[in-house]
C-alpha cells in the first residue's frame, strides 16, 4: 500500500505537480498515464528516493520492497542463471528456487542455452530483459515498471501480460500500448492538469471522466463570467445612487467573495497526416525469391520470400527480435542489397521511411526547423515552421537543438521530416517506441486515413488489431507471407514456442532440458494449487465486501429517502439540503461501486481459467 499526499514539484517555472495525491491499495494494478514531459517517470523516481518533492510526502507501510525495471546495467556474475537468481527473496526453509527464475527466463525470450552465457556479452535489449527478469522474480510488495514494453519481442509481450495479470501485490506500470495496459491493470491513474487522478477500471473510463468533468468547468465557468458581467453592470449603473447604496456593496461583497473560474489551458494533441502521392498502378512494390544475410558463409536471416505491396496494404513484419524484421525494412528502402532475388519498385513508386536508426542520424548541432527544412525540396521555412507546429513545436520551441530533445521529440521531429515529400508507401519501424499514449493514437489515425500502401514493424498487440490486413512473419527459423489478419493468424497458426512458453510458466522444462520428474511438477502443481486458492479466495472477500457496502448504502438512501419525505412536509430545508445532498452522494458511490464489482467478477472469471490452464499443463 502506497499514500502520496499534497505533493510539489517544479523545474524551474514549470510545474509537474501542485498539492497531487493518490492511495494505491493492496493488490491494485495501476496504469499511470499522462503526456510526456508531464510528471510519470518523475513521479516513479519520486517513489524510488531517486528524486525528492519540494513538498509533500510519500508514505509506505514498514517493510515495504520496492522493484522497478532500472536502466542501469551493472552485473556481478559470470552467468545470467547466477545473475537472475541473486534477486530471489531468501527462503527459510532453503528451498531452491531456480525453476522460478528459469520460467521467468524463457518467458522473456532467453532459451537454456542462454543460461550459461556471461550477461555482459548479451546485446542491451537482453541485458534489459535480464533486469527485467530479476525485478519479476524478487517478489516486490511494489512493482514499477516504466515502458517495459520497449524492450521486449511480441512473444515475450503476451508472456509479460499473463504474468502481470496474475500479479498478487501492487503495481504501476507506464506504457505507450494502450491495450496492453487495459489488459494488465485493475485501475487507471492520470496526470492531468499537475494533480493525479484515480479511478476503477481501463484507461476509456478515466478519459471520459476527465473530459466530461472539463465540460461541466467551462459550462460553468461560462455562467459564473455572465452573471458577473451582470452583477458588474449593475453596479457601475447604480454606484452613484444613494436610494441603491446598500444593494450596490452587498454586490460588491458578493463579487469580491466569489472565486473566479479561470479558462482552462489549452491542452495540445499531435494531429496530423501524411501527404498522399497519387497512384494509380496496382502494386507499388513486388519481393521476388529474396534472400539477406550478413555473412556469405554464415546462416540466412531471410530465404527465399516472396510476397507484393497493393496500393492500399496494411502489411505488419511480426516476430522475436534479431531475426530480420529491420533487415527486410532496409531491403524493400534499398539501404541494403539482397544475397539472393530481387526487390522490384514501380516507377511512381514514393517512399517515406521511418527506421529506428533514423533518429540517430539527426544532426544534433542543429534545430528541429533546420533538420525539417533540410528535407524540403526548396527549403522553405514557413512550411517547415507549420509541420513544427503540427508536431507540437510551436514558437520558438522549432528552434530547439537535436542535442537537448527527449527521445519522444526526436521521433516527432522525424515523423515531421516523413510529411515535407509525399509519398505512396510508409515503412515504419517501431515508430510509437518514444511516443506517449496520445500521440500513438494520433499516428494510429494517421496511418488510417493515409492514401497509400503501409508496411510496420510492430509488437503491439493494439496496433496489429487496428491496423495488419497481411503479416510477414518471422517465427520458427524462417520468414513468411500469411494473407490475413492478426486475428485470424493467431486462431490458424499461432505462435510456434507459445504452448512451450505456457509449459514454462507451470514450471516446466524446456525441450533442450532434461525431463521434470513427478515429485518436482508435484511441488509444481501443489504450488499452483495454494496459489488459485489465494488468490481467488482473495477476490472473493473483495466481492463480498463489495456487495455488502452496496447493500449498506441502499438501505440508508432507502431510510435518507423516507426521511427527505417527512423533512419536505415539515418544510424543514436544512434536512432536506442535507439529505438531498447525501442521497447523491450515496447514489454516486453506488454507481462507483458497482464498476468496481464488475471488474472484480471479470478479474475473478479470467485468474480462474488462467489458474486451470496452468494446473491442466502439468501432467504428473
């Protein structure tokens, strides 16, 4: 359990937080969201100790642990098995408890022969991961995860978000995927406006909420501005008037009283679409028996594909990370040659390219102007200006250098420099990987309403529903065409290693391992067992407790109904402003509650079956 309470902080004249405050209970999954740049990772490392609020106070229970996925890569052992299991909470009945580790391994991505390897010769996306696997295995009362979902493939996703659900204890996770964290949080908290906002359910809920309570402000707002132009013209017309002297200051006492609404800030939304070169051929691009590797002996990363690019695909490259993605990416961009086959263009062919090393090419000694004019055929500084403005720099923030832009900044300056020429084909690698929540969602509707051919790497789930009409999907050591979408790939052919990944979770080995013997999946089992009973007896009070306050509450607006009736004969108009006033209240929290019992049931349906498809794949 976590309490934040009247919490401060500034940078100078910009203020993050003013007098914020929420309560995480136990057992809560919170979703944090908010735009960048306004407060999450600070507040994250504000939990942390890593920053301290100018005021305010962060309060804990004792003995409260803390893990959170660190950026920060220092490794003591000789092998990632050692590293990983140096985090596991001692027991002390000095069970071992390396199977834990080992299915937290394999479910983010590492295989057994991974085990043996020396952390420090992994590339940074596993070292990552590494740290990623001893936070989830240190059993922290507090888990604090911060865009883990950066670092990690689309197999190894769906394995993070099983886990997650099934998370007993508190978290907070920060993520881009919209849909992702639906799925893994009981509760959404916003960053808006400098204070922290709480509610029961996914992140639709919390929007809603935020813009409807906005609409009611400026509403009133508007009144309150009418009537107090009202009040003003009444007394500079009857200021001079003795016969109205009196009405004239209780007007003025009355105005000098009432708190002036002030109109709200604007808040900025990346709004923006690509500029669509016509087209009128059939297919904008064809792939003929291509063929890449890196190394003319060694292994193919891609061998023998084929497939065409319609005017109007929405072609997703899926699959773990290092087995081609990005090379096919360069390929059909002609940043690289094929070993084998051909990559053929039409001649009106117009593409605009978004590459995860793109961003490093951006020349960090000049301004997000210069980098947007650089790209524009004659160089012209008023349409660089408006696209800066489009992609949320305005002003004088166009003349901000490469050097001292946030990671987000820079992807939004590159998507500037992707709407300078038109084009017909977008070829987008990860590019929601530094955006926020918001302009995901922008680049999403961007992407719909452009008139041209799309091929995206992508791990998000959220993207590959809204968008993938065709996948070329690298999975099982080799790269192919699937005509169809992701929905459909997933009910047809379905990730190769997942049943293997789900085995793990039970505690299973993998095929490269030697075979469990039955007192270890006995242990397995009984453990998994315990756990649903927990767990589900857990849920199960909550729903009680839920229930009966629901009950208690409709009896007493059933008693304060009775009594507002004997009140209003009476005439008694304190009692009636005060019962109405607690029959709504009432009402409200039963509306509250209700949502929150619903959520609940679905919690409790969903751990019940994820609990026997655990126990149903050990086989003893």
């Amino acid at each position: 359990m976590i309490q934040v309470n009247n919490l401060d902080k500034s940078y100078g004249q910009q203020i993050i937080f003013d007098k914020a405050g929420f309560m995480l209970n136990p057992g809560e999954r919170a979703g944090l969201i908010g735009r960048n740049g306004h407060g999450k990772t600070t507040l994250l490392r504000m939990i942390l100790g890593q920053e301290h609020p100018d005021s305010g106070t962060i309060n804990f229970p004792g003995s409260y642990r803390t893990g959170h996925l660190s950026q920060h890569i220092r490794f003591t052992e000789d092998t990632v098995l050692k590293e990983a299991c140096l985090s596991l909470p001692r027991e002390e009945d000095g069970r071992d408890e390396t199977y834990k580790v080992e299915t937290v391994l394999m479910g983010l991505g590492f295989s057994r022969d991974d085990f043996g390897l020396d952390p420090v010769d992994l590339s940074g996306g596993f070292q990552v991961r590494l740290n990623l696997a001893k936070v989830l295995v240190s059993d922290p009362n507090l888990l604090l995860l911060d865009e883990p979902t950066n670092y990690l493939d689309i197999v190894s996703l769906r394995w993070l978000a099983q886990f997650l659900c099934s998370w007993q204890r508190e978290l907070i996770i920060i993520t881009h995927d919209r849909s992702f964290m639906d799925r893994v949080t009981t509760h959404t908290m916003a960053i808006h406006r400098c204070k922290i906002r709480k509610v029961a359910g996914p992140t639709e809920k919390i929007y809603r909420q935020l813009l409807l309570e906005e609409e009611i402000y400026e509403t009133t707002r508007i009144n309150d501005e009418k009537k107090r132009k009202e009040v003003e013209q009444f007394i500079n017309r009857f200021r001079a008037k003795a016969t109205k002297a009196r009405a004239v200051q209780s007007r003025i006492k009355s105005l000098q009283k009432k708190e002036r609404l002030e109109k709200l800030s604007e808040t900025k939304d990346l709004e923006f679409t690509f500029n669509s070169a016509p087209f009128t051929g059939k297919q904008l691009m064809e792939a003929r028996d291509l063929s890449f590797g890196f190394k003319p002996e060694g292994p193919l990363l891609i061998k023998g594909l084929s497939f065409y690019v319609g005017k109007n695909d929405r072609i997703a490259i899926i699959g773990k990370n290092g087995k081609g993605k990005t090379t096919l990416l360069n390929l059909l961009a002609g940043e690289l040659s094929p070993s084998g086959g051909e990559v053929r263009c039409h001649r009106d062919l117009k593409l605009a390219y978004f590459g995860q090393t793109n961003i490093n090419r951006l020349d960090l000694r000049k301004t997000v102007e210069e980098e947007i004019m650089d790209v524009h055929p004659e160089h012209n500084r008023g349409v660089a200006r408006n696209i800066c403005g489009v992609m949320m720099f305005p002003g004088d923030l166009a003349l901000k250098k490469i050097s001292v832009l946030s990671g987000g900044e820079r992807s939004r300056t590159l998507l500037g420099k992707l709407l300078v020429s038109p084009a017909n084909m977008l070829l987008l690698d990860e590019p929601t990987n530094h955006l926020d929540m918001e302009s995901t969602e922008s680049l999403l509707e961007a992407i719909d309403e452009f008139r041209g051919a799309v091929i995206i790497v992508t791990h998000s789930e959220m993207i590959l529903h809204a968008l993938a009409t065709r996948l070329i999907v690298f999975d099982d050591g080799k790269a192919a065409l699937f005509e169809g979408t992701y929905r459909d790939f997933l009910d047809r052919v379905g990730w190769k290693n997942e049943n293997e990944t789900a085995l793990s979770r039970a505690g299973m080995t993998g095929s490269k391992g030697p075979p469990a013997n039955k007192k270890h999946l006995r242990r397995i089992r009984a453990e998994l067992i315990n756990e649903k009973s927990r767990t589900l007896r857990a849920l199960q009070t909550k729903i009680d407790e839920t229930e009966k306050e629901i009950i208690g509450l409709e009896e007493k607006t059933g008693q304060d109904n009775s009594d507002l009736l004997k009140a209003s004969v009476k005439g008694d108009g304190e009692t009636i402003k005060r019962l109405s006033k607690a029959i709504h209240n009432s009402k409200s929290k039963i509306e509250s509650l209700f949502s929150e019992l619903e959520l609940l049931h679905i919690d409790l349906e969903s751990r019940t079956k994820e609990f026997e498809e655990k126990i149903g794949a050990v086989e003893i």
